[in-house]
C-alpha cells in the first residue's frame, strides 16, 4: 500500500506527487501512454505573473523563484506585448490595468514584430518580463523526483474503479489494483468523474476547448526574438515556437472532457483577428490542435482535502495556469497534507479551498 496515489499525470499531478515524495511513498496512475498528454502537452507555456485572478496571481508570484532557479531555471525571455486598434481604446486601458502592462510608442511595438499593421495596431503596451517555460523538462523533473523516492509512475492505467476502504482507497486502474491512504485527485477535465467513482460530491468542472495554428514565419521573418502578442480581450494570441508562429482563436468553449481538436470554423475566425492586425496574411497552416482548460465558477484552481472526505484531495482546476501556478500550487497541498504553515495569505486560501465550493 502507498501512503499517496495521485490520479493524474499531467503538470498539477506530477508536482503534487514530487512534493508528496517528502512525505511519504506515492503511485501516479496516469491513462494515457505518456505524462503531459492532455492539456499539460498542449500549453502556451508562458510564465506571466500578472496572468490570472488574484489568486492565480497569487501562486503565480510563489512560483517565480523556483521556476527562475529550479533545475537550473525553466525561463528564457519572451516578453509580452498587448496590441489594439481604432475603437479599441477602452478595452486597451482595461487591459493594460489587469495585466499590469505598460504603454509604449507604437514605433516601438513595430521595430519589435515588424509584421504589424500601421493602420489597425495604433496602441501597444508590455512586460518585458514574461518568459517561455521549459514545460516538458519541468515535467520530467518532477517525475523524476517520484522515481527517486521509490514512487511508482504508471501510464496506460485508466482509472475505472475507486472503493474507499477502512485503510483508505483501492482504485482499479489498467486491469490492477492499487491501494493507498490518501487519494489526490488531479485528473484534469475528468476530476468530476474520478470524484463521481469515489462517491465524493463533484465541484462543477467545465473544460473549455482552447485551440491552436502553427504557421511558418510570417514573411520568411526570423521570429525569434518576438515577443507573445494578445489583442484586446483576449481575442487572440500569437507566440514564437521553434522557428515557426502559434497563433490561437482564445477560444474557450464548454464541452465534455475529450481527446479535444480544434474545431476548424473557431479557428478560422481567430486567425481572422490575428490577420487585421497584421501585413502578412495566413496562406498555409502546417497543423492544428487543441486542449481542454478546466474552470469551476469562480475561476480560482481548487486545491486541498474536501470537507466531507479529507483523505480525498482536490488538485484540479487549473485553467490554464497549470505550469505557471505547478511549483506553489503542488507546495500548497503538500503543506496541507503534512500539517505545515503556508506562505500563502488566509484569504488566498480560502479562495483556493474545496470548502469555498460545498
């Protein structure tokens, strides 16, 4: 019997279970042939601090310094510029307050992506200090960290069964039986259905599609050096990768948890935004993909033991910030779990307790 068994092998399961290392032996029981499957392997994968409501901020800045010096650093400069329009004005300032930017002079944002549009990007602003993250590496990592202290990374071990017993959990999962004390439930856009086989009350996850174009370098660019850039709203958003541009629809539709793909016509209207802005139009797309961001009502992750089943631990609703929001959201539930102070304020927790929702 392990003292853990994490459901879950994507970002938030894999940190959780690293931390939980210190506390005891721990299996990760993930469905799919590899971690990071799902939305894990799907991210933008950017660290922007500002980037979240206030408690996803708020994990964001406690992540900072592990993802600056962990392993040797996760981050390399990106930088994040926000681009708007004629009759955008408003949405710009709401904008630039939200995510704490700071205005500059649109010869600036053009000397930065020179395929800007003169005539539709008349107002631009940055953080200079948003950075691309090393996810698959911090991915590894922590799963080494599993493996180090004897703990069990099983793949291909979709969960079908979970009986609470008067030692703690059985879970059926690949056709085996694992048992353990304590389970943590980090299992993405399914954790309402691992809650619904442990008899434990759902939270009211929604995924929501996200979806994502790769193009090649607009123009024959050399795109490197350019910044993440957002329209207003989050109407859509582009980033270098490898040579080539990712540009997204930010398209955020409920659906059931699925092996999610892009949906074709979402993805055309929001290479459409990206295209006003720009001189380069979209003659090819060299592939297409989506994931599943989950969110309950409030929007904050959700994090610790359910009330009614505290040997139950929530580690789910990530929205997106899964990466950014992984080295103090995993802390979190192990300080939980071994009875240690947080860092985190008490309103932050409260807004990231299970007990908020019941």
């Amino acid at each position: 019997m392990s003292d853990f068994i994490v459901i879950g092998g994507g970002i938030a399961g894999i940190s959780a279970a690293a931390r939980l290392s210190d506390l005891g032996s721990v299996t990760v029981l993930e469905a799919e042939e590899a971690l990071g499957y799902h939305a894990s392997g799907r991210s933008a994968a950017m660290f922007e601090e500002n980037y979240g409501n206030p408690a996803t901020v708020a994990l964001n800045k406690a992540s900072a310094e592990y993802h600056r010096t962990a392993n040797g650093g996760y981050l390399t400069p990106r930088g994040f510029m926000l681009v708007a329009g004629p009759g955008e004005e408003e949405q710009f300032t709401a904008d630039v307050k939200e995510l704490d930017l700071h205005p500059i002079a649109v010869e600036d944002a053009y000397a930065r992506v020179p395929i800007l549009k003169p005539e539709t990007v008349t107002l631009a602003a940055l953080h200079e200090e948003a950075q691309d993250l090393d996810t698959d590496r911090m991915i590894q990592d922590f799963a080494r960290v599993v493996r180090g202290a004897g703990g069990k990374v099983v793949t291909k071990a979709e969960v079908t069964a979970i009986r609470h017993t008067g030692a703690g959990w059985q879970v059926t999962a690949g056709g085996e039986v694992y048992a353990a004390k304590q389970l943590v439930n980090a299992a993405g856009a399914w954790v309402d259905r691992i809650a619904a086989l442990a008899g434990v009350d759902p939270i009211g996850i929604v995924p929501k599609r996200r979806s994502m174009a790769r193009l090649p370098a607009p123009g024959g660019h050399d795109v490197t050096s350019w910044p993440m850039m957002m329209g207003v709203g989050e109407g859509w958003y582009a980033k270098p990768d490898a040579g080539k541009l990712l540009v997204s629809p930010a398209d955020a539709d409920p659906v059931d948890p699925h092996d999610a793909f892009a949906d074709d016509m979402v993805l055309a209207e929001g290479l459409a935004r990206y295209e006003e802005k720009v001189t380069e139009p979209v003659t090819r797309v060299e592939s297409n993909w989506a994931g599943l961001r989950s969110f309950v009502p409030d929007g904050a992750l959700v994090l610790g033991p359910d009330p009614a089943r505290p040997d139950f631990i929530w580690c789910a609703a990530q929205g997106g910030y899964g990466f950014q929001t992984a080295p103090a959201a995993s802390r979190l539930i192990a300080d939980l779990i071994g009875g240690r102070p947080s860092e985190l304020d008490r309103d932050i927790l409260a807004a990231l307790s299970p007990e908020r929702l019941r």
